[in-house]
C-alpha cells in the first residue's frame, strides 16, 4: 500500500471517532472573549481525532486571541469544531500560507487585530 492509499485510509478510520474539541477551560472566555466573523474565513485547519488528524477545508467564523472554531464538512455532516489556533491558517488564492492571526492580528474592531479584513479566495 502506497503512502497516499495509506493516508486515505487513516483518514477514513479517523473520521468513524468524533473529532476532539477544546474544553471550556481551555477557551477561557472569560478572558479571551470570542468575536464572530459572517461570513466565514476559508481556512485550512489541523482537526485532531483519538487515533490521527486531518487537514480540512473549512470556515473560521468564531475566535478569540487562543481558538478558533471551524466549521467544515466531514462525509456530508456539517460540523463546528474548536481546535487551538496555530492549528489553523487561512485559504488563499495566491497560494501563500498565513495564519489567521495574520488576518486578525490582535484585539480590536476587526477581529483578533485591527488590520481590515483581506480579500476571500
């Protein structure tokens, strides 16, 4: 079996676990509050599983200076999930890899930075 075929089929045994999320102390929102962002920010982001992770295509549409949470689609079933934000860099068309945070920067009125927000893939 190539290394290819073999990642697919981790993937697809991975997917069968629920994908493990942040816990509420982990969040911390009481000091890190969320911002929401509609629409949402195609990102790519590590999703972890018992056994493996994944690297899927998603949305971030909540964050706060930690976490991230993504919206993405796993074998059909919408999903939200919220994973550590290193985990999580943005789509882009010119094929450069950025990290949300260099969307976001900070805290401020645009999200976790106060650059405006970029342009969409």
């Amino acid at each position: 079996m190539d290394q290819d075929a073999a990642a697919r089929l981790a993937a697809r045994y991975a997917r069968r676990a629920e994908p493990i999320e942040l816990t509420p102390e982990e969040l911390d929102f009481e000091h890190h509050p969320a911002t929401t962002s509609v629409p949402g920010i195609p990102v790519w982001a590590w999703i972890r599983f018992p056994s493996a992770a994944e690297r899927v295509k998603g949305e971030a549409c909540t964050w706060n200076a930690k976490a991230v949470q993504v919206l993405w689609t796993d074998a059909g079933t919408r999903r939200a999930t919220w994973v550590w934000a290193s985990a999580v860099t943005r789509r882009t068309s010119g094929g450069r890899k950025t990290g949300l945070g260099e969307r976001t920067g900070g805290p401020g009125p645009n999200g976790p930075g106060q650059q405006p927000p970029a342009a969409a893939e």
